[in-house]
C-alpha cells in the first residue's frame, strides 16, 4: 500500500509539474516542457499521452523557421474547453464579471457600477449570484464545464477565506460568501484578495519581474500592497498580502475608512488626499466613495498651483514613504512597483515619498528599492486573478484525476 500510495503521489505530482509548465510559458514543444520539468522523455511521453487521450490539453502546429530543416515543432497547449472559470473583481464602485476558458481566453464579460449604498438595501449574496447566473444564461454550451468561481476582494479575509472580517465596500463584512455561493452553484469558490492579486498578476506582465522579490503598491480608493519574495507570492494562506494601508502612521490621527485613527490610508487613499485637500476636519467620516473624475480634479488643481492641493498630496506621499521605509526594515524588496490612480499624482508625493523613505537605515546604507509605475492595474489584477484560478483548477481537479476524460464541444 505504501509504494502504490507514493505512485500515486509521484504521477499527481508529475502531471501538475507539466500543467504548470505549460500555464507558464504557453503552447510549447515537449523538448521545452521536458527541460521546465526536468522530466524524462518516457515520463513525459506517457504523462502527455493521457493528457491528450483526456481531452485536457490538444497539439497545435508550431512557428516554422526557415533557418531551420524538417517541419516546425509540435506544441502542446491546453484545450480550451476542458474546463471554464467565472471571475468577479468586486471594489469600491465597480463590479465586473468575467468568463474565461481553460486556455485562459475571454470568453464573456460585463461591466457594472457599484452604488456604495447598495447593499445597505440588497442582499450582497443574491446580488453577486445573479451576476453570475447572468453570465450563465448568457453562455449555456460554456456552463456546462463551470469549474470555479473566483472573486477578487478589498478588505480582510476571514479565517475559513470564505468571507471578509472588513471591507471598504459596506455591508460586504461577515457573509460567507464563498460556501453559499458554492452551494448555490456546485463549484468551489476562491475569495482572493486584491492585494495579492495585483503582486501576480505585475509579475507575470513583466518577466524581469518574475524571480525577484518584488512590493507592489496599489493607491487609489484604498491602500494595498501585494508582495512577492524571489518569484513567489508572499502572505499567510490564501492571503498573499499585507495591510499596508492599514499600518500606523500617525498615532490618533485621522480617520480611517475601517475605523482606526492613523492609517496610512487615511491620508494617501483618495477620500484622505481630499479630505486633506479641503481642510475637513481629520475624525470626519471618510466618504464611501470618490468619483475618478474629482481625484483628476484635485490633481489639476495641485498642477495649476494649488497649495492645500500640493499639501495634501505631499502628506500622502510621506505616508506611503515612511510605511514603505518601515517596511524595509523587514523585508528588502529588490523594486517597488506603484499602481493605480495615485501614478498620475505620484510626481506631487514623490518629494516627501523619497524623503520619508530615506530616513531607513536600509535605504541609508544600501539604497532604496528601483520604483517603477504601473497607470493601469486593471489588467494585472484581471491576469493575477484568472492565472491563480485556472492554476487552482490544474492543481486540484485535473493534476490528480488520470483517468478523467474531458468531452469536447459537439
């Protein structure tokens, strides 16, 4: 029993090095996939023969190369319909649903704005579980290999990872999502924090990226930061994320949106930088939501002039300086990456940011980390949600299952 148990821990084990392989670089030729897993030619012939008698990955023509004699390569790639995912970025004014394939393709996707009073009057559950039913109803022959549901979230998970402790969306906190959804819909369901998501997914869009230890900032609505340490996502569990933008910053100072005085949100969020922009007392209630268009305002001001504008941005560049010089204290990231709407005000903070986080000791000695910007995160955190899905769906459902055959479209 013993050897038959570590066969079948060898042969998972084996299967999933081939599914990774190919997640990670595409379609490519056995000899690639041999080299990436350090598999042998007969291990890998027999793997890559059930997988293809399985209907889970197909063989495609490769690029000919005319330096080259003989035909161009066979690639191996995944079957696009093996297996669907539903993806779901939740945030603060935004809902988005998405359906993507197994090749990881777009499939379908819709675009909604999120009141921020809605779930005062709706059930937060029966909302999202409509949109996911719409997306079902929409593409019936795709539903039909449904195998995950996956969520992006603002907030802090639980620690079942299937609900929020706290979130900026209100009335979002304290529902087991994942299980009654999951009930609802018969797959699994991943609650992945935006965080973590967002450290991912600029990993995977720039490959200079994908080895190093990397801090990934988000500023915008919130504060976050997702973290990967020599290629791989940093955090405990599921997590795979900080509450950066919940770190103390100035003891007793101003109001955060998740209660406590200080954080560094409530000075570098958006709702911080205006709240400081208008000189509105710092124990104000923070607003649910800014509209992008007054953030953009705010800025111009500041570009036109405007000292409590400037002001306000300065504060919040020292913020995320000093949270970001505490934090080297810890941990050496090799680069910083900032994204989100704050990039087109970062040249207000950068002065106070570069200060603040120069009064490290780390910094003093080593230097700091390299600082790129990243305008747009919607495409990494899309990519790092879908790409931490269909890895789940490789790992869990199709890495252990040898004998499963996967039908194709008629």
């Amino acid at each position: 029993m013993r050897l038959i148990g570590d066969s079948d821990f060898v042969r998972r084990q084996n299967r999933g090095l081939v599914l990774t392989a190919l997640r990670n670089d595409g379609p490519a030729a056995r000899t690639s996939v041999a080299e990436a897993t350090g598999l042998s030619p007969a291990s890998l012939t027999a793997i890559t023969q059930d997988m293809l008698a399985q209907n889970l990955i197909t063989e495609m023509p490769g690029t000919s190369d005319v330096k080259l004699r003989g035909r161009p390569p066979v690639l191996l790639g995944f079957n696009r319909h093996a297996a669907h995912a539903c993806l779901v970025e939740l945030e603060v004014g935004r809902v988005r649903y998405s359906l993507v394939d197994y090749g990881g393709t777009l499939v379908d996707r819709v675009d909604a704005r999120l009141d921020p009073q809605l779930f005062e009057a709706a059930d937060s559950i029966a909302y999202l579980a409509e949109g996911i039913e719409e997306m079902r109803r929409r593409n019936p022959d795709e539903a039909v290999s449904l195998r995950r549901i996956a969520i992006s979230v603002q907030g802090v998970l639980d620690r079942s990872g299937t609900g929020l402790s706290w979130s900026p969306v209100r009335h979002l906190a304290g529902r087991d999502i994942g299980t009654a959804l999951g009930g609802q819909f018969g797959v699994p369901v991943l609650l992945c924090k935006r965080g973590r998501l967002l450290a991912e997914g600029t990993r995977w869009r720039d490959p200079a990226l994908r080895d190093r230890s990397v801090a990934t900032i988000f500023i915008g609505s919130t504060v976050a930061m997702g973290m990967t340490v020599r290629g791989q996502v940093f955090g405990r569990g599921e997590e795979g994320a900080t509450e950066f933008g919940h770190m103390n910053h100035a003891p007793g100072g101003a109001l955060c949106r998740c209660g406590m005085h200080g954080c560094i949100e409530a000075y570098a969020a958006d709702y911080g930088v205006l709240r400081t922009a208008y000189s509105v007392p710092e124990n104000t209630p923070p607003a649910p939501a800014v509209p992008a268009a007054e953030y953009e305002a705010l800025i111009q001001r500041a570009g036109r002039g405007d000292r409590a504008a400037i002001q306000a941005f300065r504060l919040a560049g020292r913020a995320i300086g000093y949270g970001l010089s505490r934090l080297l204290s810890v941990f050496d990231p090799e680069a910083v990456v900032i994204a989100g709407p704050g990039v087109r005000a970062f040249h207000l903070m950068e002065e106070e940011f570069s200060a603040a986080l120069g009064a490290s000791l780390v910094a003093k000695v080593k230097g700091g980390p390299e600082i790129r910007m990243l305008a747009d995160e919607s495409e990494p955190i899309f990519n790092g949600l879908m790409l931490h899905t269909l890895a789940d769906i490789d790992q869990a459902d199709f890495a252990p299952l040898p004998t499963v055959s996967i039908a194709r479209p008629a």
